[in-house]
C-alpha cells in the first residue's frame, strides 16, 4: 500500500478531504447550519402508502427511555403516532420534521453524560446517530406535536 511507504500521502490526503468543503453554502436555522445543496428528507420522499419511524432512545446517568414516532402517508395526508396517540400533521409540523432531520444529519460529536440515539429509517435507508451534546435535545420539538 502506497500510505506504508509514503506516511506523508496519508495525511496530505486527509488534509485535502477536509479543506475541500464549501463553508458558505450553508443556511443557519435556530442556531444550527446545513447545507442548502441537499437531498429531500425522508418525510419529503414519502409517498402514498408508504411510512417511516424516528426512533429515539435517551441513556443517561439516571434514566433509559426510548421512543417511536412514526410517520404515514394516507392519500396525501401525513399522519403521525407516538404511542397512543395519533394526529394529521400540518405544514407546520411538516416543517418540524424537516428542520429535526437536517438538523440530525449535521449533528456535531460532544462530551456529556446523556447520548441521546436517533434512528430514522424507511423501506430504503436507515440512518442512525449520536447526540452527545446535551444542548440540542431536537427530539423536544417532535414531541411537541402531540
């Protein structure tokens, strides 16, 4: 492997990869940044008859709780359900869920007892991550659907 004979390669190489970003394409929505060239977010792809699940779960030093929300397509009309508890959802909480999953897919590493583990999957992808920051807390905001 050439990184054996030429260390140096490796890290120009990683030096590379992470100046090559664009900073100034980004937008920043309550104090958090994503990319304005981007890709729909699950709940834009749904399509008739088709759903999705955000799965969090919240560990810390004195508690453990996890949660399902999932999210339906009906002819057009999106409904969501949080264990009980079902409700249409409005444009409002459409743009909710938009701005929670691009959020999550920009989420910085942290430092803090609580990880809160996201995990948000549909019939083509899953995708899962880690808060450690203990000061987004995005799932509040789904919560504050129902």
């Amino acid at each position: 492997m050439i990184f054996k004979k030429h260390p140096w390669l490796f890290l120009l190489s990683i030096f590379i990869l992470t100046t090559s970003f664009k900073v100034d394409d980004s937008i920043v929505t309550a104090d958090y940044k994503y990319s304005t060239e981007r890709l729909p977010t699950m709940v834009e792809m749904l399509q008739h008859g088709e759903h999705y699940t955000i799965q969090i779960t919240s560990i810390g030093c004195f508690h453990g709780k996890r949660q399902t929300i999932t999210v339906l397509n009906n002819e057009g009309i999106l409904t969501a359900s949080l264990n009980n508890k079902r409700k249409i959802l409005s444009q409002s909480n459409i743009n909710e869920l938009i701005n929670f999953e691009l959020q999550l897919r920009e989420i910085s590493f942290g430092g803090c007892t609580t990880i809160d583990t996201y995990s948000i999957s549909n019939d083509y992808e899953t995708f899962t991550t880690s808060d450690g920051t203990c000061s987004w807390q995005g799932y509040k905001s789904l919560l504050a659907i129902f």
